[in-house]
C-alpha cells in the first residue's frame, strides 16, 4: 500500500510482539571481545562455540518465538553456508555487524576470518547482475559501488544481536547478508527481473559450500569418527568443529 520505495528501514521487520527480529539474536560479541581484553581466549573462554548467556534463556526475556526456533534449528543442523536476505539497498555485508567499540556507530570490524567472508561476498555481488551492472545507480545516499558492493556490516551500521554474528560465534556456520534490491517492497510486475538478478548469484554462493578442507576426523585405533573434535589453523583465532 505504501509502494514499491523505501519507507524506512525497519518496516516489515517488527513482530506482532513489538520485536525487530533484525537484533533479537544474544549478543555473543561483548563476552568474546572482553575476554579477549583479558588474554582469556581461548585457554579459559572458547574462541567458537561460544554458549548463549543465562538471561537471554529466561521466560521473560525479549525473545520473539521465531528467534528461538531459529536458533533450535540452528542447533539441530551444522550448517556451514548461510546467508539471509534483506531489501531496500544494493550490497551484501559479512561479519562483524556489531561495532567492537560500543559506543561507535560505524567501525571497521572483521572477524578472524576476514578474507573468507571477503571472499563470499565478493561472489555474490560480483555475478548479481544488478550490483554488476555498468549502469549501476546509487540507491539512495551510501557509495557502495567503489567498495565492490561489499562491506563489513559494522563498517556501515551497528547491529547489536544480529544474526549473522550470532551463527558465526555459536555454530560453525559463516553467514552474510545480502541486500537484494534498491526497492525494499518491489511491485509483484518487478518480481521476475529481482529473481533474474539474484538466481546466479544464489546458486553460486550455495557453490561455495565446497571450497575449503573436508574430511572426517577418526579415532587412530579404532577409525571411528569423532564427534565435536575441534579443528584449528594456524594464525586463526576461530576454530569449527566435527
């Protein structure tokens, strides 16, 4: 009813609670980055895998149901590959979302993992024909075009509770988010060419879940797998786990 334009940021995203699902996830980062002020990490406090703080599990508290059965499901399945999808700009962000500086608005904050996550959005935004495209317009005020389309989420906006920080501290999954479109609720005519845009760059981001080491990790004497054995690489201060 308010048309296919921009009509802020935050429309669509609210619950019936009264819930911005947008920053519902706990907040991981501020246990992780303390501890890491205190040369706790990871010898005393995880460097993955890191548990969901007691409050956020209360009855009481703020959670939207459809935040806690994503987080069931998350921990139900060892996703690896994630992204989710968001409208109203053209760029694709990667983690941290959350400023590491609390009171700054914007900061460049990257992960251990940094160039992986560099690498996926590149993929996305390089073979969206929209992001791609010569002609390319701003959609409103933010030059993403000389960074490539791509940029750190923090850099842009503080999202304290994202999702896509939350998946990459407390399960193994390396999650970004994709701005699919400078009309936040494009006509339903505009749908087919927004699916023609997105429909490479899905299906080769969904790609990349084959890029990296796999194998099984097995006991020496008996070749049995072993479950939540903890890899490392060196120089990598976030390790996954079987």
């Amino acid at each position: 009813r308010q048309g296919s334009e921009l009509s802020g940021w935050a429309m669509g995203r609210w619950t019936y609670e009264g819930i911005d699902l947008n920053h519902n996830f706990a907040d991981l980062n501020t246990a992780l980055w303390d501890a890491e002020d205190n040369d706790l990490v990871p010898h005393e406090f995880p460097n993955h895998y890191i548990p969901i703080p007691e409050y956020y599990t209360f009855a009481n508290a703020t959670v939207a149901p459809e935040t806690r059965a994503v987080i069931d499901w998350m921990q139900r399945y060892p996703f690896v590959l994630s992204a989710n999808l968001h409208g109203g700009e053209l760029v694709v962000t990667y983690p941290f979302d959350m400023t590491r500086t609390y009171w700054k608005a914007q900061e460049l904050t990257p992960t251990a993992d940094d160039g992986v996550f560099r690498w996926l959005a590149t993929v996305y935004a390089t073979s969206n024909l929209a992001m791609a495209s010569e002609e390319r317009r701003l959609c409103h005020y933010d030059d993403f075009i000389r960074f490539g389309n791509i940029i750190n989420g923090a850099n842009w906006h503080t999202v304290p509770g994202s999702m896509n920080d939350f998946s990459y501290l407390h399960t193994n999954c390396f999650e970004i988010t994709v701005e699919l479109s400078c009309d936040k609720f494009p006509h339903a005519s505009e749908l087919p060419a927004e699916w023609e845009n997105n429909r490479e760059s899905l299906l080769l981001y969904m790609e990349q879940v084959h890029r990296g080491i796999k194998g099984v990790v097995r006991d020496s004497d008996t070749e049995q797998g072993i479950a939540n054995a903890i890899i490392s690489v060196d120089g990598i201060n976030h390790d996954v786990r079987t």
